[in-house]
C-alpha cells in the first residue's frame, strides 16, 4: 500500500490531496481506498522525509531531495497550483532565530508565498 501511494504522489507534478491519491490507488487497485489510510501513510512519509506538505492547499508532494533536511520554502501559484520547493537557509534559519527569541522551539517552519507563477504572468 505504502508503494502505491508512494508512487501516486510521485506521479503528480503539482501538490495533490489525500483523497486525488485515494481515488487514483483505488482505480489501480480495483478496490477503495479510506482516506484516512492515505493521510497516516502520507503523515509517515512527511515524518521520514520522503514527502512534504504544502499547508495552504492542504496537499502532499513527493520529495526530489529526501536527503535533504532544509527547511521548505514553497511559492504556491494560486493560478495553476503548482508549489515550487526553495531551500534558502539564511531566510529559515532568521525564522526559526525569530521564533527562539520570542521563547518558541520551532519544529518545523512553514514558509509559504502565494502569488502567480512566471508561466502564469506571461
């Protein structure tokens, strides 16, 4: 199940839902899929960093770069919906140096800029 799910998601070129990759494993499988399956199995796969959650479209895309332990940044296109990944440490890393001077242990900071894409400008 792990590998199906796996293999929906990395299938996807833009950020998708728990439920689009219930329905694309159920039609492979032939049977349904409970979204909540995928979302534990999807949760695991944020954990290890084998995929990472776009917050503001409540979706998951598969990780080009599961080695990497930089925190994301996403620019999230509000035309096409697609999240494009930055690693820039000097950014996260006044983030999370923020976040300790107001007392706060930051886990994982989310950093998201929506706007439109330069495909979706011109």
């Amino acid at each position: 199940m792990r590998a199906a799910i796996f293999d929906a998601l990395a299938a996807e070129e833009k950020p998708t839902s728990a439920y689009d990759i219930a329905d694309n494993v159920s039609k492979l499988r032939g049977k349904r899929v409970a979204p909540n399956s995928v979302y534990r199995i999807l949760d695991l796969f944020v954990a290890n960093n084998i995929a990472m959650r776009v917050e503001s479209a409540n979706a998951y895309i598969a990780n080009a770069h599961p080695g990497c332990h930089h925190d994301c940044i996403f620019l999230v296109c509000r035309n096409c919906k697609e999240a494009t990944h930055v690693d820039d440490d000097v950014v996260t890393g006044d983030v999370r140096a923020v976040a300790e001077h107001q007392g706060f242990r930051a886990e994982r900071p989310v950093i998201e800029i929506l706007g439109t894409c330069a495909k979706c400008v011109a």
